[in-house]
C-alpha cells in the first residue's frame, strides 16, 4: 500500500471516538492531513479540550498507522473545536457563547458552589474558555469562593452599558454579589432575579465562551424555574449528597428541568465520604449510592463522587479552589475526572440534537 492521504484516512476511518462511538474520518475530525516522504503530520480536532480520552485516541491513531506503515514517522497535533449547542441560539442571547449549563440542587448546602466553581476553573486549566455566573439570589458566594474583592467596571457607550466580567484563575465571572451592598439583605422577587439574569446574558461582555455555567440558587420554587426559563440552557448538572433527604430534593429539581426541556447532563454526589486520615479507612458519612440511584431515574449519567474533605472546603473559604491551589492533589483529580465527563457529555448531548434537528430540517423541506 501506497503511503498517503487516502490510505492514511482509510487507518483512521479505523479510530473511533470512544465517547462518539463514530470514526474520526466520518466525524470530520481529522484536519491538516499531509504525508511528506516518510512523514505522516495530521490534526486530530477534539469536540473539547477536557476530552476524557484524549491520550487513547491519540495512541490509536499511531497502532491504526503503524500497522499499515510500521516504517512511518507520526506527528499527531491534538487540538479541539468545542461543539455549540444549536439549541442555545433560538433567543439570541449569549450568542458568542457554545454551550451554557446550569449547576443546581434542590437542597440548600449541598455543595452546588463549590462544584460549580472547581468544574469551571478545571476546564479553564484543561484548556476550555468558561464563563461562570453566580445566579445565586439568597446568598452569592462565589466572589468568596474566589477570593474577589472587587467589583466589575461598568462602561458606558452612549445609552448603551458594558459591563467587564471580573477574570480569575482563568475564567471569567459574574455574580448577583456584585448588584448588592455586602451582607445587606435583599428579597428578590421573580422578575427582578430574571431581569438581573437577563442583564449578565445581554450586557456582559462575555465575548467567545466554550462553556458557561451556572451556580443557581437552591430549591424549585417559582423563582427558580423562572430563571431557568430566563436562561437558554445546553443541560443542567445536579448535584446532591447521598442521604434520601437530599436526593428527594435533587429528584424535583431534575424534574424542574425536564419541564422547561432541559436535559440533565449528569449527577454529581458531593460529600460521598470521609477517609479518615493516615488511615485509609472510608466512612460514608452521609449513606452511599444515591447519586447512582438517581442518575438511574433520571436516565442521566452519573458524573462521579466527591469525597469529604478539609482541603475543598479550605480551598472556598481561603478564595483559591482546589483544583487551582493543589492541581496534583487526588480531589483535583477528582473534580478534573468529573469535568471532562461533563464536557464529553455535552458534546454528545450537542451531537445528537444537532443531528436531530438536521433531520427535522430536511423532513420539513
Ligand atoms: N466535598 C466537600 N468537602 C468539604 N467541604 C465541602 C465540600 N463541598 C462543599 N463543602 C463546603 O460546604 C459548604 C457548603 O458548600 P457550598 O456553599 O458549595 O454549597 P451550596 O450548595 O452552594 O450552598 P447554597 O445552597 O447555600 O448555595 C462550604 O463551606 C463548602 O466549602
Ligand atoms: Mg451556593
């Protein structure tokens, strides 16, 4: 066989995307393909940065080749193009931005902040442009979270107003905290939440967003569900611990979500368990396998689970989150696990409605 571009995309017609389960030759993901004597130089264009299986693909683009051309030198450039959520784009909204995702509970304290904020800055690090919104109207606490004392500058171009995302730890933020005074109390009604909502959408300049995700207030009350109206969402994540109080919680808000049409992109169990230190011993402090069970009934995937532990707590209250301060930590690990799952769960969630929605296109012509 002759060593070029035709037989080298035939090897690779033999790759698969293992989340995809489609050929990377048929998911146009090979860019850039040129053979030169003996050396084979191609891109292989990702649907994310944070793909979970990056390595892999890459290792079997070079056994694909190499059992063909064993002689052959392979120069593989990994890079990615993030899918958008077609969806996303019917209200005109956010438009430079690819996918949004809401981070929500229905109890309070369950950890949907500190998730919200790690799974951002872990896909920042992985290579991601995100945004983060602090849609939290009973108690916006990730300015905390991240160490951010300032407030974000206003600009003003004649009648119209900028506003300037804060920027930190590589993504960008905005946050209901910085509409009010600090510890003053202030009671949001539904369209004032989602008149506020509405002004991060349309006058922040968020400019190009891989992902922008939402930290929402607890619960699945009427103010809630408005919002997530407000919102164009890609999916939702839902985070719970795994105790039957707060899984019965997390249920309606998956439920929430389902009315509006949204779908749930994953579970997350926070606070799963305690080893106690020097150890090893694991203790489920809070009961075991409810994100699991939930994900089952609400045919989502389960995302993974969070351990207790003093460092992601530190991490929240000190500003610097933990898959920052402690990158080589295993909750970093963890939390990065999590985020590519996440981030491979949106593409293929974007894969299908896109393609479904092609196939409604050509019905209707
Ligand atoms: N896995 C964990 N290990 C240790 N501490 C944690 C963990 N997850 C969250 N915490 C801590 O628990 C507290 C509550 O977390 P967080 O504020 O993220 O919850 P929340 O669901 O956003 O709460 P609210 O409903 O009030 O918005 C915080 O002090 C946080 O640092
Ligand atoms: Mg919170």
């Amino acid at each position: 066989m002759t060593l070029n571009n035709e037989n080298i995309l035939l090897c690779l017609s033999r790759v698969n995307d293992p989340d995809i389960k489609k050929d990377l030759v048929t998911l146009n993901m090979i860019a850039n393909l040129s053979v030169e004597g003996n050396t084979v130089k191609f891109d292989v264009v990702l649907t994310t940065p944070a793909c979970p299986l990056k390595d892999k693909i890459k290792n079997d683009c070079i056994y694909e080749i190499k059992k063909v051309f064993p002689e052959c030198e392979i120069k593989i450039n990994m890079t990615s193009n993030v899918l958008g959520s077609s969806k996303k784009e019917k209200g005109g909204l956010l438009a430079g931005v690819k996918n949004t995702i809401a981070v929500a509970s229905g109890k309070g304290g369950v950890g949907k902040s500190t998730v919200a904020v790690n799974l951002a800055v872990a896909l920042a690090l992985e290579g991601a442009k995100v945004g983060l919104i602090d849609a939290d109207i009973y108690g916006p606490s990730i300015p905390l979270m991240l160490g951010i004392t300032e407030k974000p500058q206003v600009i003003e171009l004649g009648d119209k107003i900028i506003l300037l995302p804060i920027q930190k730890f590589g993504i960008k933020l905005m946050s209901i905290g910085f509409l009010v005074e600090d510890n003053a109390p202030i009671i949001w009604r539904g369209p004032m939440a989602s008149g506020a909502l509405k002004q991060f959408m349309s006058d922040v300049e968020w400019n190009e967003l891989d992902y922008l995700i939402f930290d929402m207030p607890p619960g699945t009350g009427d103010i809630q569900l408005t919002l997530c109206q407000t919102i164009p969402l890609t999916g939702a994540v839902i985070v719970t611990t795994p105790q039957d109080v707060s899984i019965a919680d997390a249920r309606k808000a998956a439920k929430m979500f389902e009315r509006v049409n949204v779908p749930i992109l994953g579970i997350v169990e926070n606070m799963s368990y305690f080893i106690a230190p020097g150890t090893n011993q694991q203790f489920d402090i809070f009961g075991s396998g409810g994100g699991e069970k939930l994900a089952l009934e609400t045919n989502s995937v389960f995302l993974g689970k969070i351990p207790i532990d003093p460092a992601i707590r530190i991490g929240g209250d000190n500003g610097i989150p933990v898959v920052y301060d402690r990158p080589d930590s295993s909750e970093a690990d963890i939390i990065t696990d999590i985020a590519r799952k996440l981030a491979a769960e949106i593409s293929l969630s974007n894969i299908n409605t896109n393609s479904q929605q092609n196939i409604e296109i050509s019905l209707d012509d």
